[in-house]
C-alpha cells in the first residue's frame, strides 16, 4: 500500500509538535475553518444526547430532509431518498470511488485525498489541468483526450472531479468550463463527483455559481458538509446528493461496510443546521466575508514579494506560484525552507499533483483568525479583521518570510502588469 | 462490487419499515446494545460541544491514554501512542484489511462484516469453522492447512481474526484454542486481529478470558469500543491497540484518507469512560447481567422448542441451529419464514457464512428491553427482568413463533441429554 499520511493532517500534526517544542510557526498549511461553533449548534448537539442508535446507514430522515431543502433552495430539486449521509464528505468521496468504480479524471492540482483515496481503492487517478486561470475542473478538451487514452491502454475510467469553488487554488470554475465539462462527461458516459463542500463560502455571493448537478443532473453527484461553512470539521459530517438509485444502492453498502452512520448527536445537529435558520445563515455570511478578506490580504502580501497569485475567489486558500522568486529545487523543498528557516508552514503544490518542479504553495489561511474562541469571534465580528493585533502580527511574519526567502533585488520585473494582482 | 447493505443493518431497516406498516415484530435481527448512554456520557459529551478541531488522526490523547488504561487494567501493557482511534470498530476493522494487506482468515460462522469487507478492500476471506463446541475462533489445525494451501495457490494470507467472545454465536474461545491458534499464526507469521468489542459483556465474571495480545503480543491488533458495553453504537467510536509502529503508520495512513479523526466531543465523553469510572464500570456490570439473563432464557426457549443452541458465554446473542424443527430448506428461507409468517426478525447463518443448508440462525437478544428509555432502565435495574410485562410478552411471542414454526409432535427425542440444555 502506497499511501502516507494525508499532507495536510501530517502537516498540521508536524506543525503542532513544533510549537509545543517552542518554535514559532505560522499555520497557513491547515484546511481547518479556524472559527467557533456557532452556539445553536452547539445546543442542538447537547440536546440529542441521548441518542445513541445506529439508526438508517443513510443518515436520519431529518437530516436527509433538511439537506435536500438545502439544494433545492439552491435551484437543485432533490429526493431526500437521494441523500446519503457520512461522518464528513471525505468517506463519502471514498465511498463514491468504490461504488462507481473505475479511474477518475482530478484537476491537476487538487486536493490532496482525491489521489491517495485511489491509491486506496486500487484505482488510478488521471490528472488533467484546469484551463489557464481556473482551478478546481479539469480542463474539458484533455478529459477527452486522457479518458479516450486511458480507455485505449484497457483502463476503466468511471468519473471524473470538480471541486467548486476549488482547494488548493481557491478558484471558482466559470459557468461555460462547466457545461463544457458536463457535455464531454456525457458523450464518455462519466459520473461527475462534484465536491462543493465551499460552495457557501464564495466570497462575492452575487459570482455566478453552476453545478454539473444543474446542467447533466442524470450523471452528477453532489458532495458537501458543515466543516467549512459551519467549522465543524471535527464533528465530522458530510453529505451526498446522488443522481441515481443503483448508486444509491451501492453507496449504502460500502457505508454500511465501512462506517454504519455518522455519529448520531451530529446529526441532529447537522439537521437543524441544513433548515438554514437565521442566526446560521447569517454566521455563514460572517465567516465567509472574514475569509475572504484575509485571503485576499494574504494573496496580496505573496503578489507584494513577487509571487504570481490567482485572486482567491472562495474558501480559504490560495496557490501562488513562487518561480519569480528565483529559487531552485522542488516545491517541496521549498516549503521545507519555508517552515524550517521562516517558521511558516505551507503545503508544496506537489501533495496536489502539481509536478515537484512548479514551485506553488498551497497557503490556508485560516487558522490566521486567532488561537482561541474569544479572538476567533473577535475577528468574525470585526469590520477590519485584519487590524486585529494578533491577525497582523501573523501577516507580519508572513510578511518577514517571504521577505527573506526572495533574493535581494529580485523580482524585478514582478508583478507584471498582465497580472490582476490581488488587492488586501 | 459485490457487496450489499450490511446484514444486520439491512434487517434492522427492514424490520422498522414493516413496523410503521404496522406489522407487529420482534427485532432479534440487530446488534444494538438497547440501552440508554448513562447521564456522565451525556455531561462529558454535552461539555465538549465547543470542540470542533479535527484534532491528531490517531485520536486525541487523553483518549489514547485512557484506552492504554483500560487494557492494562486487563494486563495488557499498552504504549498510548500505539492506540489508533476510529469511528466505530468497524473502520478500524476495514482500514486493518488495507494496512495489512492480503487475505485473511475467519472464523466460520463469523459477524457479517468481516467477509464483506474483504470485497471492498479486493482481498478474499478464507472460512475456517471453529473447533467442535466454541466460536469466534477459526480452529487452528485447519487454520494451518488452509493457509497453506492458499499460498500454494499463490495468494498473499496477511492475517487471522478472532471475535473474543464471539457474534454471531455468543461464545467464548478457550484459552487452550487461543494459544494454539497464536502458536499457528506466529509460525505462518500472521496478524492476528483480536476483536474483543464484548470483552466486558463475558456473562461470567470469573470466566478465563485469554486475548492472542496476551501470548501473541508482537503480532496481535485488539479491536474494542463503547457500541456494545456503554450502549454507544450510534456515537461511533472505536479503538485498536497496535503491535508495532509500521502498522501504526499504515493505519494512520487509511485512516487520513477516509475518515480524519472520530467525532471530537464523542472522543471527551470516550476518553472519560475508559478512565473507567465506578458509576461506568457499574453501568457495565448491570448490562452484562441483563444480557446474559436475557440471552440464556432465549436460548432456553430455543431449546425447550427442539433447537441444539450452545449456551451464551456474552454478548447478547445465541447461534440456535433449528435442523431439528424438520423444516427443508435454506437459513435464509427459514429466517424469512420466521419473519413473514410469525413476526420474528432473525439473520440466518448464511449472512455469517455458514453453508445455507446448515439450519442455524443468528438470534440478537439486546432489543427486548424494552422500546423507550424508561423500559430499558427498567430492565436494567430489575433483579427479575424477565418478569417485566413488555419482557415476558416479547419471548411469549417468541414461543408461539416456535411452536408455531416446529411441526406437530416434532421433534420428539429433543433435547438429547448428551446437549446441555441452556437454562434460563
């Protein structure tokens, strides 16, 4: 078995031992929402303590019920008997691999379970660049091309990846690269995993939002989950909307395989969550507004020291390309430098796919927000987050760092005016 | 993939559907502990609602050391750091396939999910019935066989599990069988994967439990969690104890790609109870009581109606084989029956893996305490829990569903003396 440790748990779990050891290190390599449960939730959890059942492999009718009004008030009409919940979407999307079957197409970069999952599941992963500019969809035109080569060398491909908006680009896929995309899944007969577990926290809520569900809804399968929108990463718990009873079918046995349920309490408190009640909705808002003004900040600070940077457009993410900074060697020993000499911790666009050569660094910005629950609200509430004293102290060293990383008197010629740089 | 939804869970789905229909049935068909969580669960899950960190894969650490606790309590020396934590047992189960690769010996019959996971993970179960009278362990002499031979054909055999005490036939193995069977799997150096998920449900206190960690310890993974003892199913939590770190990596490795860490306020509330306070160990001691109580008057009925059922040792559950009742047919036919024409959900013995001409069927008795939390208290705190009404009514239609099921004047020379009949 070839699989390590997830990059982004190992790298937190690495960055963890170092402060505890006394080093300073700035986490900017952890996808964790870095923000407080909201205190409904936190009361809808202590009200179902009682439950202790396995109860449906599916997931509560509540909760399936309330997950399907979640997409139908996003324009996708949804049989609750077509949600199937896990403890978070990542066994969902495991869960999905097996019961699909087959190789997958994944954006080059993307996340970094997609490819281990396969490794797990004794498939391959065909990576495919987004188009130039997009991230999170792999460019439509080479999906044909690599499935029709892959299925030329015997191979099964079975379905291909989105992630809208994407990590680790922090990109949101236009409109037309979607139909397009769901046009080619189509003709290659391909079920399209689509993982919108950011979909809540694009940061302009007027940018125009396509799912695969709305254009090839036979072939689409939907995932998301309350750790990013909500933070509630460590309850673990994710949904699915699928498009079709066999898979349904399917789904429900590696799940009753593999998992059983989601622990019930969550799930009670994931149910009142899917209503999407005032107070979260507008927590929701909240967080996705700080996220992207630090973001933005943060793309901004890597533009300043000369790296190019694709405007974050939802999440908590950027991917800046640090080649004009005239390093040699890999992005992983790069981000080695980063941590070990400059104290900030980033993940080498390698754990995405991305070939070692391309020096990008996956940067989560996240966990900037403060180290406990009084300044994460803080900065939540805040009408100028990034003045909080802990917030800039943060952007400081980062600031430091990347100083000290670029050479003296390069980049010259960076930014280039082609390039929209990103504005804090 | 040839896999459908789980058994157990399966019947259970079932039966609550035929139920809302309004047929009256008696679930003997599910695992469930059919207990309520005792209230310093609740307070320590209700206190950790502010928790939403994914928190260290293996699990947290109070959680570790406390789950170390609980098994040198049990005289098993255990290094906190080779504790790998899950959502349930059964991921720690499945992502043990995956880590240690290769086919794996099982007890036959055995709990459903054992065999079904191999067909997720692409490796196959070698079925290996237990020695004469015991179940949960694989008889050594054929275990030694059986694995020769399929290595002589080539395949890769990575390990061997025991269920101590055993699902679906609620007995113990001796320790004679233990040792041999550690003797065998260290000659034909395989894992041994120790569940021990009802180890503190052995009925009687004082019976000799003997894990292969006791005499295997550089080879054996112990399995547990609270679904069974503490009544925590649907919390979903699990620990395994490792033998060494290359399969702590391994593990850790599946675990990040499918499932990140367990719910993190249901990790506070377990890592409390394998502190293994006195009101828990308490809790604990009532429910072994009332489930051996209640599992051997079942079996007595079985009995008394011309069934040969090895008396339960823990657990909830008997292994009643119905040959003697004169009926043709398959487990699965006869398990039908029993459901559709006399309201009494059981799962065959082909579901564990026996020969469907074998008459055995798997009887869970945890369900018969009562419908609601008062009833099931009550059965819990009753010197006499036979004697509630909602009881005594449940295995009264138990009886007419045997006596209804065995044909006229049949079995006449049922029980034979040589069996010893369970009494209640």
């Amino acid at each position: 078995m070839n699989v390590t440790l997830s990059a982004t748990l190992a790298a937190n779990e690495d960055i963890a031992r170092r402060r505890r050891a006394g080093e300073r290190v700035l986490n900017l390599a952890f996808g964790e929402a870095g923000l407080p449960v909201h205190p409904a939730l936190r009361e809808r959890l202590e009200a179902a303590s009682r439950e202790n059942g396995y109860g449906p492999v599916a997931g509560a009718a509540a909760l399936r019920e309330a997950a399907a009004g979640y997409w139908e008030r996003r324009g996708l009409p949804t049989d609750p008997d077509l949600v199937v919940c896990g403890p978070g979407s990542k066994p969902l999307l495991y869960a999905l691999l097996l019961a699909i079957g087959g190789d997958i197409v994944l954006p080059m970069p993307s996340w970094v379970s997609y490819a281990a999952q396969t490794g797990l599941a004794g498939v391959q992963p065909i990576m495919v660049p987004a188009p130039s500019g997009e991230g999170g969809t792999p460019d439509p035109e080479q999906v044909a091309a690599a499935v029709s080569r892959a299925r030329a060398r015997g191979r099964t491909v079975g379905s291909v990846l989105v992630t809208l908006p994407d990590n680790p680009t922090g990109r949101l896929a236009t409109p037309r690269t979607v139909r397009r995309l769901a046009q080619v899944a189509r003709e290659l007969d391909l079920t399209i995993i689509s993982d919108e577990i950011y979909r809540d926290l694009v940061h302009d809520p007027d940018a125009e939002f396509l799912s695969p569900a709305d254009v090839a809804p036979e072939r689409t399968v939907v995932t998301s989950g309350l750790s990013k929108s909500l933070a509630l990463g460590g309850w673990r718990i994710g949904v699915a909307r699928l498009p079709s009873w066999p898979l349904r079918e399917a789904m429900l046995a590696v799940a009753s395989e593999i998992w059983s349920s989601p622990a019930a309490p969550v799930q009670h408190a994931a149910a009142y969550a899917y209503t999407e009640p005032p107070e979260l909705v507008e927590r929701v808002a909240a967080s996705r507004r700080l996220h992207g003004i630090v973001a933005r900040a943060v793309a901004g600070r890597f533009t300043r020291a000369g790296a190019i940077v694709a405007e974050p457009q939802g999440g908590f993410y950027l991917y800046p390309d640090l080649t004009p900074l005239g390093r040699s060697g890999t992005s992983g020993e790069l981000a080695t430098v980063l941590l070990e000499r400059h104290g900030v911790g980033v993940l080498p666009g390698s754990a995405f796919g991305d070939r070692p050569a391309d020096l990008s660094v996956r940067v989560a910005t996240s966990l900037l927000y403060g180290e406990d629950e009084e300044r994460r609200l803080a900065a939540l509430d805040s009408p100028e987050p990034l003045e909080l004293p802990w917030v800039a102290a943060a952007l400081s060293h980062l600031d430091g760092a990347l100083a000290a990383l670029t050479p003296r008197g390069c980049p010259a010629a960076w930014p280039p005016a082609s390039l929209a740089p990103a504005a804090p």
